[in-house]
C-alpha cells in the first residue's frame, strides 16, 4: 500500500503517518530522513544534496525526488510505504507521479487530514517544549506535573518560535499557496481520502483504516 500523507503543519498528519506504518508495517518515509540518511552514509545524492543544504538553499525538485525514488528501492517499500512531506507543489506531485509510472507503479491512497487555521493556531500555540532533553508538552491536552516545568529534567519549558502565533501563520499562508492545491490534484486522480483532524488521533486512526479495507 502506498500512501501519501496531505495536511496543515500542525494538522496531526505526522503522528496518522507513524499510527499507519506500525498498522501495516510499512516505512513512515520524511524528506528529512532521507537527506539525514543519506548525507550519514555519504552516498553520492547525499553528496549533491549537501551542497545546497551547506548553502542554506532548499535541495531542488529534481534531485529529492531522486532521492525519495532510491528509497524505494530498499527491501522495507516492498509492501509499500507512507510518504510524508513530500509532495509539497503541484509540480512535484506530477513529477513523483510521472516517476512511479516509469517503474509500473502508483499512489494507492492520498490521505488529507484536515484542521481549520484557527484550530491550528491554537493547538501549536499551546506547545512547550523542553530546551534541554527536547520532551514537548501541550497546556490543555499534556500537561507537565508541575506547571511551565519539564518532568524529566526540571527544566523551565519555553514556546519553540516555530509554534509563536506570528510563525505559525506564516507557515499556514505558504501552505495554502503551494500544498493545499495538492487536494484537488489527488480528487482528480480519484485517490483522495478526507478525515476530519480535529476528532482523537485514535478516532481519526480508526477511520483511516476502515476507509483502507
């Protein structure tokens, strides 16, 4: 099975994508752990990836999806995989397309999680992280025992700014102009599946896999 995974930052994608790869045993595949993996064994695309990533430049299209097709190729894809982070444009989505038709091969299942801003807003915004051993904690739904106060460590917990009101907007603003269209593009190849991401992750889990039967 085949899955790509669409959503707001925020939205909850990552934690369906991980719940999905333990159901199924299949590999939760991020663009992040590919370039990390890669530059690790110093492998050759890890090697041309390196040299926009030492620029601070983003990696282009052409060699991610390179690296996001060699992945397949290990032994763990071959029950299929969950691809999380990447297509993140429509140009992308219709090069990852192009590139698994060349081998035969297709998305199985689209899976958009989907969360209103305003949700959004207000869930990273009520974050707090550890700056010493990296625990992460919400002030409605996970709360430390002791207020402002890591467990683990003890710790004052501070707001990462990734989740500062101001950041996370941002972010949301360049996910509407470049990915949302992305929903659309998988309705059209008839492959979309829409769970609301406000419901328990559990919940939200439970309907993804009724929908996969």
């Amino acid at each position: 099975m085949k899955v790509v995974m669409l959503g707001a930052p925020g939205a909850g994608k990552g934690t369906q994508a991980k719940k999905i790869a333990a159901k199924y045993d299949i590999p939760h595949i991020s663009t992040g752990d590919i370039f990390r993996a890669n530059l690790k064994n110093g492998t050759e695309l890890g090697k041309k990836a390196k040299v926009y990533m030492d620029q601070g430049a983003l990696v282009p299209d052409e060699l991610t999806l390179e690296l996001i097709m060699d992945r397949f190729k290990n032994d763990d894809c071959k029950n299929g995989y969950v691809l999380d982070g990447f297509p993140r444009t429509i140009p992308q989505a219709e090069a990852l397309t192009k590139a698994l038709a060349a081998e035969g091969q297709k998305l199985d299942i689209a899976i958009d999680v989907e969360v209103s801003d305003e949700r959004i807003v207000k869930r990273m915004g009520g974050r707090r992280a550890c700056p010493n051993c990296g625990m992460t904690y919400h002030i409605e739904t996970l709360k430390p025992q002791k207020e402002g106060i890591c467990d683990k460590c003890g710790t004052e917990l501070i707001v990462r700014d990734d989740d500062k009101p101001e950041t996370v907007l941002k972010r949301l603003s360049v996910y509407h102009e470049q990915t949302q269209p992305l929903i659309e593009y998988y309705a059209n190849e008839k492959i979309l599946l829409t769970v609301d991401g406000t419901k328990d992750a559990d919940v939200v889990f439970s309907e993804i896999v009724e929908a996969l039967k």
